[in-house]
C-alpha cells in the first residue's frame, strides 16, 4: 500500500491553502490513502505521524509520499530514525521536490542527514525570527497575538486595538447595567439576557477576565499569567472603556460581594454593607434592616455584644469627620510639598487666569492638563479637591451611592468598639 503523508503546522488560512496544494499533488501522484496532521513538526505525538510508524513496523505499506521531506518532521534525530525505520523494512520514501531518500548507502545516508538537518535548522531560525518579531511588537505597543476583547477590534495595520462601532456601544452599556447591579455579574447576565439577543459572555469566569484585561482600560498587555496577570502592560493606548479609578470602585465592589451570599447575595447593598467589624469579635457588622432608624450590630453567637448595635448616622459621621481630617493633612503636605515644575506650573495658569482673555483659553487648557497629568506621575492630588472635601457639610452634599462609592475607595474598614467608640482606618 502506497502512503500519502500532508502536514502544515497551523489550522490557519494559508496553511489550509498549502495543505490543499499538498493534498492535490500527492492525489496526482497516485496513492492508495492519504494522512495528514495539522501541528508542529517538532511534536513526535502528531496522530498521523504516529500511525505512519505503527504502518511501517507493522511492513503494512511499501511507500511513502511527502511533497518534501520536512512534512515528515523537523526534529532532525526522530525523522532521521524513521528514515532507517523505512529502510530497515523495505518502505521507501518518496519526495516530489527531491527524489527518493534512502539510508542505505554511504552517500543517501549523508543526503538524508543534512536534509533533515537543513529542515531542523529552517523550523529553528523560523521560531527566533516569530520571538523576535513578538519582542519588537511588544516594544512598540502593538497587540501580537489573540482576539480583541469584546468592544474593540484590531486596525486594519494590525498595529494598535480600536473601539468596534457595533460593540463598543455595547459594551459601555453592559458596564453600566454591571454598576446598577453592583456588580453581580449573574443578575446582570440574566438582565441583559431580557433586553438582547444575545450574551457577550458565557460564565461570570469569562465576565471577571474581560473587566481585568488592560485592554479595556486603554492598555496592552503581554505575557500573560496563570491568574490572568499580565508581566508587562503600555497603558494609555487607545480609548477605555473604563477608567482606572472606576476598575478599582469596581474591585472594591466585587471584594464585599465575596463576603456576600446566600439569600444576602441577592439584597441591595446598604451604605456601610462590609465595611463596619466588631471591635470585641472582629467580625463583621450587619444591618438590622426593620428599625425605624438603619442600625449596625453583630449577630456572631459567640460575641458577647452580640445584638447591641448602633445607629448608621453615628459611625458615618464618625467616617466623614476621618475622611474630611485626613483631607486637611494631605492638602497641607501637597502644599509643603510641591515640585518646582507644580509651582511654575500653577504660577503660569494664575497669570493666564487673570488675563481672562478668550484667546488663551486653548493655552490655558493645555497648562491644566499638563498640571493635572504631573500631579498624577508624582501621586499628589488636587489641592482644590483636598480642600473642598475637607469640608464635613461637603459629604451631606453626596447622594447614597456616590457616598457609598468613596466610602469602598477610601475606607479600609470601621471598628465599633463595646464602649462606643468608633476607630475609622483609611486606604489614603
């Protein structure tokens, strides 16, 4: 019986076309069937190459038919063993772009060498030139390898990501519906399920991995990690569809929906849900939800303040009067400690300002930027925003949410002590 043997190295478009071409030579040449492979020719576990070796050990075939040696293999050591396999059993090997190979004479066993040398070599030097071109990617910030996440597409020059017209829309909107639910990736699913066609994800898996690619945040990431990290990222890329601040709100949203579950998971979640511990059991406080006035207490069975709560309106002011001292420390270090290139900066605007001429208005926006963006490389926030948020009637101005929103930013947890007294520990 007379073997046919196609192999291309990738399930792609044009390895489909060459594996087409290989396919209609070989079938011309006139064999009794044909095996084929689709995978690298540096794996010695390709189905077909292993059926191959069990043919020729079994002598069920007479030939062998291959476009070119290399479609057999690119490990020089394991295509050089079948080659004296073949020879071995009388199974000859047949090459439409290069004759028949053989081993046994002094002169076929050195051509069949240094072409299956040559092969090993080729398949070699095209893995260096595919790292190098993947290295020189990543340097320029280009995307090198995968699909564009849900909302983004790849420019036609392949050389950056880009909001899909269909998609990104779509995607703005799913965030959104994620923020109304709080994040709870189920119930948004099943939301999203009532008003379109279609679902953009399959599992609440699949939700967490696209809201932690970069991508989405303007960024591109390479080398990717087993828990979805990346070893490099270039931020600032393209447009996101979510700014960093709001990914960590989210972070911190989807960290108190871990400690949430059961019937709880599913209940709205009140202003200070996850954020109060008590101070004598150090577990966390939750709301008597049917008193008039919304109250705090701790129902752990072995507490002994178990059941003696307080009201939510005393530890939030507690928390606002934290957060509005803390906000009068910073601006004054902010103050203390501004760059040289702040100083000048803020001097340079302030006598723009007081020109109050429309035509230094585009000028005057550049030097606010630029103001904004050193502020952010030397972490120092806004003064004027220190400021106004040390004011404590400033927190009474928030609604529900916002407040909620700074408090899971801001505020690392609040201990409620037997005695009454509330010790607030900041993230800033």
């Amino acid at each position: 019986m007379r073997i046919g043997y196609l192999r291309v190295s990738t399930d792609t478009e044009a390895q489909r076309s060459a594996l087409e071409n290989q396919r209609q030579r070989i079938v011309s040449a006139g064999v009794d069937r044909i095996i084929e492979d689709q995978e690298s020719g540096l794996s010695q576990s390709r189905p077909g190459y292993m059926e191959i070796l069990e043919l020729v050990s079994r002598k069920a075939i007479s030939e062998i038919v291959v476009t070119r040696i290399d479609r057999l293999g690119r490990d020089a050591a394991a295509t050089d063993a079948l080659i004296a396999a073949c020879a071995l059993r009388g199974v000859a090997i047949r090459c439409l772009d290069g004759g028949t190979v053989e081993s046994e004479t002094p002169g076929g066993f050195l051509l069949s060498r240094i072409t299956t040398s040559l092969a090993e070599v080729e398949s070699r030097m095209l893995s260096l030139r595919i790292v190098s071109g993947y290295n020189a990617a990543r340097k320029a910030g280009k995307p090198v390898r995968g699909r564009a996440p849900w909302g983004y597409r790849v420019s036609e020059d392949r050389a950056r990501f880009e909001p899909d017209p269909t998609q990104f829309p779509q995607a703005l909107e799913f965030i959104q519906l994620l923020k109304d639910c709080d994040m709870r990736m189920t119930r948004a699913l099943e939301k999203w399920q009532k008003t379109h066609e279609t679902l953009p994800f399959a599992c609440n898996t699949s939700v967490k991995g696209w809201l932690e690619n970069p991508v989405i945040r303007g960024g591109v990431g390479w080398l990717k990690g087993k828990t979805r990290t990346f070893s490099q990222v270039i931020w600032d890329q393209h447009q996101p569809l979510i700014s960093h601040a709001d990914f960590a709100i989210m972070e911190r949203q989807f960290e108190q929906n871990r400690k949430s579950w059961g019937s709880t998971a599913r209940l709205p979640p009140m202003l200070l849900t996850g954020l109060c511990v008590c101070g004598t059991c150090k577990m966390r406080l939750t709301y008597q939800r049917r008193r008039t006035y919304p109250s705090l207490l701790c129902k752990h069975i072995k507490c002994a303040n178990r059941y003696k709560g307080i009201r939510e309106t005393t530890v939030v002011e507690a928390i606002n009067s934290a957060l509005s001292k803390r906000n009068t420390e910073l601006a004054n270090i902010v103050k203390k400690e501004d760059s040289p290139a702040v100083l000048k900066l803020r001097k340079e605007i302030a006598q723009l300002e007081a020109l109050n001429d429309p035509d230094f208005a585009g000028a005057l926006e550049i030097k606010r930027a630029r103001l904004a963006e050193t502020q952010v490389i030397n972490n120092a926030p806004d003064p004027k925003a220190l400021e106004a948020f040390a004011d404590p009637t400033i927190w009474a101005q928030l609604n529900r949410d916002e407040l909620r929103e700074l408090y899971l930013e801001l505020l690392e947890q609040c201990v409620l002590e037997p005695s009454g007294e509330i010790t607030v520990v900041l993230r800033l």
